[in-house]
C-alpha cells in the first residue's frame, strides 16, 4: 500500500541447536537489525508439540531482554506453530 513501509522479517533459526552455535545466530541478528535500525515486535515461536516454557527458551528471553532492554517483553508476540486438533 501506498505511504507504508514493508514488513521485515528475520529468522533466527538455531538456537539451542546441539553445535553450540547461539553466539554466532545472535551476532548475525544483532548485525542485520542495525542495519534496519529499529525493531518493532519480536515474535517468538512456539512449538505446540512442545508448549512448555524449557531452559533454552529461558534463556534466550533472558538474553533479548539484556541486548534490548527491559522493555523487550512488551513488544514481544508468542505464536504458537503445529497445532493441531484433537483427533478424538
């Protein structure tokens, strides 16, 4: 549409990954998203299949909360992805 700006989205795939690579993942973020210049919500993905809130995934919000600033968690979207209904 006319006057609005495009949609940016950055895929942070591999965290938690088993070759220990978060560091490198969020350098690259940090690096892409100074290139846009601002961040307007983050959107973090959670697999129905496993809905609980793990160690790993602590972790990570702990971190984005430190590189952001405490107010990451308001501009933060949880989105749930393989669901699926109840074959009962």
């Amino acid at each position: 549409m006319e006057g609005e700006e495009p949609m940016i989205v950055l895929d942070t795939p591999g965290f938690g990954d088993s070759y220990g690579r978060d560091t490198q993942h969020i350098a690259r973020m940090i690096l892409s998203l100074k290139e846009i210049g601002y961040v307007h919500s983050f959107l973090l993905v959670v697999s129905y299949e496993e809905p609980r809130i793990n160690e790993q995934l602590k972790d990570t919000i702990k971190l984005f909360s430190q590189i952001f600033g405490p107010e990451f968690i308001k501009n933060v979207l949880l989105v749930f992805t393989k669901f699926r209904e109840n074959d009962d």
